[in-house]
C-alpha cells in the first residue's frame, strides 16, 4: 500500500506541479491582457492559494489516468476519433500526430480538471482554482498552434500559403483595433443595419438620451414602458434587426416605449457616481417619461423594464422614490438582474476585500474602467468559445468570421465612470448591502427594495454565466409586489433575445404561482412550454398597461421635449 501511494505521488508530482503553474498562468494571462488579476489585488504570481489533495481521490485520479495512457500508448498513432469540437475535424483524424497530442492533451486536461476538483480548501478557492486551470488549459491546446493543428496545417498547403498570410493580416488588424474580432464587424453600423427601430431623441443630459419611437398601431395604451438597459453595454442589444427585436416588438403590441440610451463615459465623466446614474439617470428618465405621456399627473404611472445592470439601477431608483413617497412603476420586469448578490456564479472569484480595495485607490475618486478590460474579463469566462475559438480561425487559418449581430455588438464596448462603478463593486457583488434594507444610502435615501409597490415580471436565463439563474429568482424573495417568475433556456443574451417566431427555445412557468425560497425547489412545480418567453411577458405586461387610446402624432411633448434627432441618436454610436 505504501509503495502504491509513493507510486502516485511520483506519478502524479507532474501534475501537482501543473496545478500550480495553471494558477500562475492565469494570473499571468490576466497581466498580459492589461487586466488586474482577478485573485490578487496586487497583481503578484507569487501569493498562491493553501490547498491540499484527498488522498483518496488522487488515488482514483491516479489509476484512472494510468489506464487510459497506457490504452493511448497502446494504440499509438492510429487514426481516432475525438468527440471534442476543436479536433473533429477529418484531417486531425487523418493526421496521426496532431491527433494523438489531441488525445493526449484531453487526458492530461481531464485530470488536472480532477485534481482541481479533488482539492481540500475553502469553496473561493477551489473555485479560483478550478478557474485558472481552465484558463490554462483552454490555452495550452494543441489547437491553437500551429504546430499541432492539423487542419490549419491542411489549409496552409490547399491554399498554397495563402490562409497564414491572411492570417497575420487578421492579427495586425486585431492588434490594432485591440481586440479579437468575433465577427465581420464592417458589415454593421448603429442605425443602419442594427438599432433602426423608428424614432426620436426627446431629452438628453450628461450621462444619458431619452429614445421615443414611433407607434406602429393606431392606439397605444395609456401608460407608457421605459426601458433602462445595462450601462455596461449599449441599449441596442434590444433592438439588434426587426425579426429580433424587443423594442420593435413591444410597440407592435401596442405600447408607447421609450428606451435610456447611455453615453459611452469618457475622461468628462470620470468622477461620475452611482448616486448620479440613480438620481440624475434613472430618476430623471423615469420623470420625463411621465410628463410626457401625462402620467404626471393624479399619481399616473408608467410601465418599467430593467436589463441585467440596468435592472439594478431600476430598482434602486425606485426604492428610492418610494422613500420620497412616490410610487411610478405601475408593473417592474426585471431580466437577467442582480439584487440579491448571494450567487453571482463565476464572477464571484473576482471580489474579494483586497481586489475591491486595490479598484478604490484605482479610480474611487475619479478615472474610468475601460471597455476593453471588460469585455476582456467576460470573455475569458467561456475562453474556448469566446477567444481560442477566433484566435484559431482568425490567425491560424486566415478566415474572417461571417458577419453577426449579436457579435458586433458584444465587441461594442462601453466605459464606467471609476467612482461608479467603485461603489457598486463594493456593496453589491461585494457586500450584498442592496438586499438589506435601510443598509444602503443612495441619493439622499434609506434603500429598501421592499417598499416598491408594483407587481413585478421576473426571468431569468437557465445556463447564464453571468446572472445565475439562482441569482435572477433571488429577487423574488426581496420584492413585496405581486410576483411572475419565468425561466428560459439558453445564456444571458440568447435567452433574452429570443422572438417568438423563431419558435426555438423553451421557458418553464409556475402555474400554481408559488415562489418558495430556492430556484429548485420553484422549478420542481414548474412546467416547460416551447419557445419563446416574449409573449407571455406581453400578455402580463398588457393588465397592467391601462386602457387603450390614440397614439400620439408626434414625438415628445410641447416645447421641453422635441425630437433633437432621429433615434439611435448620436450617444450610442461612441466608441470606448
């Protein structure tokens, strides 16, 4: 017994040692792309995690992975087929070589994954752990070079060269445009091909425009919708081309809607606040709204709707109204939004005290995160399908990605002003203090999400990274109005954008119209119908609409506000 242990300590101190150095590369990865370490607020390799192995589990690990690389060597270069998508290809089946690092690579990958998820710590750690072997891992595949890649290889003498010139012209491009390209990103323009939804801008200030558009049915009910997207990406991601577009859509059903078109900060904004984005952002919009429509009037209300961040802002400008004593929103639909910060999923391996504080003296008292560290850090959560993924096909075999707009979109990045952003990492994703009435102060006021009196429409998306699915129903336990919780299939954006005439995807609905305080035990009574969530959100949306009059002729309201210019407008079309 003693000699197998010393056996697999032996066999297995390779890979104890890769285990270490996976975390190092990541941490190191991080620095080269220009972003700060998610795990070390400093930026040093050097602080690594204390963690051991289950001796029982390294065992197992151990004679499985002997197994199989003794079948490996057996079979030695003969042709095999791998169900991975990076080497099905026909010519890494035909290549012996390039197919047998793949299989070996695959196993090696496979047992560190075991590893990572056979270590003994707290969960933080094995999570960042877990994390940082993935990053490794996804970039040591053989894929990516071209060394190894058979089909790269293949490419190269088809084309007679032709694919790696092509390919260091798509890396000099990429250089300097300072991303990966995902997509063909000359064939969109804002406002022509992408955010055409007819319209006008109505109102502006400095953070953002005010979108009105223009009726398509004769009659419009009574109180309008306003949208409030997330600030960390711009608004036309609901209004990407007609056939899929929620702005497009939700005025066909008949409703007068305005959107919150943000600006793109730069060095002006700076020393911008979360308060400001409340008070002067949120507030504001939701007042114009109102006096324009007439809803200002003998307590009218308006039809709300918050996206991921901009669901946050919503509600938190809301409480703060109702702590004013005021009561707007005659309906709140919340998609893909945080409120209770408890699962934030993966992003939770970012926040910690010494990363918070290490952002704080960055740029708590003026300076912006920029766009590209952003998208950088979404990005690398799914890194083989959002990075290695085109780094492959744009370098290795010379292709330019087809166009899409979803992509082009997702590659349009937006800044946040430091002191924003600053306070909403601290007592959110950090501190959950929004959950936790009266434990925050916002504009002048006591936040409690509780006091907002409006029926809620809650969904969320069932494989999202970003807004856990447990996360997005963790509002339903906060707010204290009537409350529709939906679930969809599919991520953070493909669930959301999700029309009902491509009749794809499903969503699960409660009936029985109980919320029980987990997203499990809630789905357990929950019953799955095809397509699209979209119009049982508009026949919701429609009670709390009001009654149906004639559509407005013009856009705006008298002289304070008059369509400035044509929607997108001019804010939306910045870039980082």
């Amino acid at each position: 017994m003693k000699q197998t242990q010393a056996a697999g300590a032996d066999t297995f101190a390779p890979f104890q040692q890769a285990l270490t150095q996976g975390w190092e590369k990541a941490l190191e990865s991080f620095q080269l792309l220009g972003a700060q370490s998610p795990f070390n607020a400093h930026g040093a390799a050097s602080q690594l995690p204390r963690f051991s192995l289950s001796p029982e589990k390294l065992q197992r690990l151990q004679e499985q992975y002997l197994s199989e690389a003794s079948d490996l060597w057996r079979e030695g270069f003969a042709p095999r087929a791998l169900a991975d998508k990076r080497f099905a290809g026909d010519a890494w089946g035909s290549n012996p070589v390039s197919s047998f690092s793949a299989a070996i690579y695959l196993l090696n990958a496979r047992t560190l994954m075991g590893m990572a998820d056979a270590v003994e710590a707290d969960e933080k750690t094995r999570s960042r752990l877990r994390f940082a072997v993935e990053q490794w891992m996804a970039a040591s595949a053989p894929s990516n070079y071209l060394a190894f890649n058979a089909e790269a290889q293949k490419k190269a003498l088809d084309t007679q060269g032709e694919s790696i010139a092509k390919g260091i012209q798509n890396l000099l491009h990429d250089v300097q445009q300072g991303h990966v390209s995902m997509t063909d990103e000359s064939a969109f323009e804002v406002g022509r091909n992408v955010g055409t939804t007819e319209g006008a801008v109505v109102f502006e200030n400095e953070l953002f425009q005010l979108l009105e558009y223009k009726p398509l049915t004769a009659k419009v009910y009574e109180r309008p919708l306003l949208l409030i997207p997330p600030c960390i990406n711009k608004f036309y991601i609901l209004d990407l081309q007609p056939a899929n577009s929620l702005i497009r859509y939700a005025v066909e059903q008949g409703h007068r809607v305005f959107v919150v078109s943000w600006r793109n900060p730069d060095q002006s904004m700076a020393h911008y606040t979360w308060d400001q984005y409340i008070e002067d952002a949120a507030i504001r919009a939701i007042h114009v709204v109102q006096e324009i429509s007439g809803q200002d009037k003998k307590g009218g209300k308006i039809d709300t709707l918050g996206f991921c961040v901009g669901g946050t802002i919503l509600s938190t400008a809301l409480a703060v109204l109702a702590a004013r004593g005021e009561q707007p929103a005659a309906s709140v639909t919340l998609l893909t939004t945080l409120l209770s910060f408890t699962d934030t999923g993966v992003l939770d391996i970012f926040i910690d005290e010494n990363f918070v504080q290490f952002r704080e003296m960055q740029m708590a008292k003026g300076g912006l995160l920029q766009g590209g560290e952003l998208a950088s850090t979404f990005s690398f959560l799914r890194p083989n399908d959002l990075v290695w993924n085109y780094v492959v096909g744009n370098y290795l075999k010379g292709e330019t990605p087809p166009p899409f707009d979803l992509l082009y979109w997702n590659s349009d990045a937006t800044n946040l002003p430091g002191p924003m952003y600053t306070w909403y990492l601290r007592n959110t994703y950090h501190e959950n203090k929004l959950a936790q009435p009266g434990a925050l102060t916002v504009a002048g006021e006591k936040v409690d999400l509780g006091a907002i009196d409006a029926p809620v429409y809650i969904y969320g998306s069932r494989e999202d990274h970003i807004v856990p699915i447990g996360g997005a129903y963790g509002s339903t336990q906060l707010l204290s109005g009537k409350k529709r919780f939906v679930m969809g299939a599919s991520g953070h954006i493909a669930g959301v954008i999700n029309p009902p005439a491509n009749k794809k995807r499903s969503h699960w609905i409660r009936e029985d119209g109980k919320l029980p305080s987990t997203q499990p035990e809630w789905l357990a009574g929950a019953t799955e119908h095809p397509g699209s969530w979209w119009t049982d959100w508009s026949n919701w949306l429609k009670t709390h609409a009001g009654k149906q009059i004639p559509a407005p002729k013009s856009y705006g309201k008298g002289s304070a506000y008059q369509a400035s210019e044509p929607a997108p407008g001019r804010y939306v079309k910045a870039k980082a």
